[in-house]
C-alpha cells in the first residue's frame, strides 16, 4: 500500500458477521505458529512465473494484520479464489488453514505463509480504490531479522523453477512432480465446455461457493472441481427423462454441501464417494440457496471425470488432501462428544 495512503476503518463491507484486525505477524514470525481463524487484508497480489514461458505460475499474496505485513503462497486449489475475484486487493481474508515457514536463502532466512484454506470476510471499500496504484508497486515484505527478500528463484530452467515453488508449498507432491516432465498449458482458462477440445488446456473453473452469486440465478454454465460427498440411487423424477441421481458437492471454498441433481444418463452418473470429479458445463439453480443441475438436453461430449490426474491443471492431489483432513476433524471431534 502507498506509504501515503490510508485505510478508512468506516469503509469496511463485512459479509458475514463483523470482525476486527488482530496483529499477529509478530508472534508467528518469533514462533512460526498460526492462530487458525486469523484475518488479514490483501495488501499485495501478483502472479509469479515459474518458467520462462510464464505458462506456470503462483499466485503470490502480501497479508498485513493492521501493523505488519508478510508474504504468502496460495496452493494450486485456492488459485480459483483469485480467478473468480473472491480474493482481490482490499479483501480480508479469514485463513483458518495456514503455515508458517522459513526458506534458506543467501542471504539468510526469508518467513512467508502458506495458505491452505481461506474464506472472504469483508473488503476495504478505500483500499479497492487505490487498487491501480498498488498493482504498480513492488511490495515489501517483513522478514526476519538479518534477512533480506529472496530474489526471484522462479527465472531459472522452467522445470527447476517449477520445482522449486513446489517445493515451498508442498514439498512431497514436489518431489513426486519432479519425477515427470510438467505439461505446457495455455495462458487464458476457456470458460464454455463448447471450445474445450483438449482435456490438458485447463478450463475455467467454479467454487463452490461462487455459485449463488454467478452473473444469472439459472442456467448459467460454469465448470466445477470438487469432492462427491454423497450419492443418491437413481430415482424417479418429474422432468425427463423422468429417472435422476443427486449427489453432495465439497470444495474447500466453502462448508456447505452443494446439491446436484443428474437428469443426463443418471445410471452412468456414477463416481465414487470420496472421489475428485470435474463437472464440466453443469447448470446453476436456485435451488437450496444455489445449487447445479445436468439436464437430459444439454447432451454432448463428455461432461464428467473422476479423479481427472491426468490433468495437470487440476489439482486432484490437493482437494483430496483437504476432503481426507476435513473428515478426519469431524470424526475427531464426534468422538470427543
């Protein structure tokens, strides 16, 4: 944020319940701890190339709790939360996933934050204002004592560099990535499934939690990525072909259970629970406060994949890590009842 500008604390939009900036950068970078459920403003966001082609690249956040700022990494399954505008400069963001690490460098030991799971609670009307000017900065980040910003390690060799911001993040599935050549992808995600041809060109994809406020309350087509968390047998239905199945949608985007109902060949409908499926042109209604339908007309090409790993641009590996964790809180704590 420019040096000379100012938040105005009265032009906050909360979308849920009101909350207030805590400084907590000092505490976590003396002890590396996150407090689940922090807030903090999107003071800074660009994207980082980690090839020379630009064709990979992270998105990469400037967080400031009121006092200080650091920086962070989103995860390839929150990178939707930017392409839908849900995270954006002035958002405040409530990060009840989050950790904190320190990368070696030359220099010393640069702090940042990884991002694992995040909701939008509010924005900053007079910070969303100076948005042009922030993008043109070059933000500075808090580090620890005795360090200095980490130069830009992601211009070396496209596949090095790929590798090494994996690496930040998630150091297993870097290794495991390292092991295979990464596939060369579009800039521009396609939004309509009619000009997706190639299943590696990457698609633009829904949350979960966009779906209530998509540009139509009906029949907007959109592409969703997400975890089955139930399905229905097939039954009868009042629109033809008169049989359906339904099925529970999770994403990380938000914790409420998106409905869809099949009307489209419902008997081959038939992913397993637990599994990753891309829904590919699927149809918003306002049903249950928002929900997706595939009706018998909009027969096609293929319209659903399950545990698509065959598409880089998917990140199957990350969802289901967040599903499997998710689960396994509940449990925990339904046996602590």
């Amino acid at each position: 944020m420019p040096a000379d500008a100012e938040l105005d604390p009265a032009a906050v939009t909360f979308l849920g319940d009101p909350f207030e900036l805590v400084p907590v950068i000092r505490d976590i970078l003396r002890t590396r701890y996150c407090v689940p459920g922090s807030v903090f403003l999107v003071e800074g966001l660009d994207r980082v190339s980690v090839s020379r082609s630009g064709r990979w690249q992270a998105v990469r956040l400037l967080l400031g709790d009121g006092a200080l700022c650091i920086q962070a990494l989103l995860p390839g399954n929150l990178h939707r939360f930017v392409e839908t505008g849900e995270v954006s400069l002035g958002s405040y963001i409530r990060c009840e996933g989050l950790r904190a690490k320190r990368q070696q460098t030359d220099n010393g030991v640069m702090v940042y934050l990884v991002v694992e799971d995040l909701v939008t609670v509010g924005w900053n009307d007079s910070y969303r204002a100076l948005a042009p000017a922030v993008k043109l900065e070059s933000p500075k980040v808090l580090e620890a004592p005795h360090t200095q910003e980490v130069d830009d390690e992601f211009e070396a060799e496209a596949f090095e560099a790929f590798e090494a911001f994996e690496a930040l993040a998630y150091p297993k599935k870097a290794e495991q990535r390292s092991k295979s050549k990464p596939r060369t992808v579009p800039d521009q995600p396609i939004a309509l499934p009619r000009d997706w041809h190639d299943p590696q060109t990457p698609l633009k994809l829904t949350t979960l939690r966009s779906i209530p406020h998509l540009p139509y309350a009906q029949n907007w087509s959109c592409n969703v990525l997400a975890i089955i968390a139930s399905l229905s047998p097939v039954e009868p239905s009042n629109l033809p072909p008169h049989r359906q199945r339904t099925a529970r949608l999770a994403d990380p985007s938000t914790s409420k259970q998106v409905h869809l109902t099949v009307f489209l060949d419902p008997e081959e409908f038939s992913p397993q629970v637990g599994s990753v499926v891309l829904l590919v042109g699927v149809k918003n209604h306002r049903f249950d406060g928002g929900s997706l339908k595939k009706y018998a007309s909009d027969r096609g090409s293929r319209w659903w994949f399950q545990d698509p790993v065959e598409m880089g641009w998917c990140d199957v590996e990350g969802i289901k890590t967040w599903w499997k964790e998710m689960t396994a809180s509940q449990k925990g704590e339904n046996t602590e009842m």
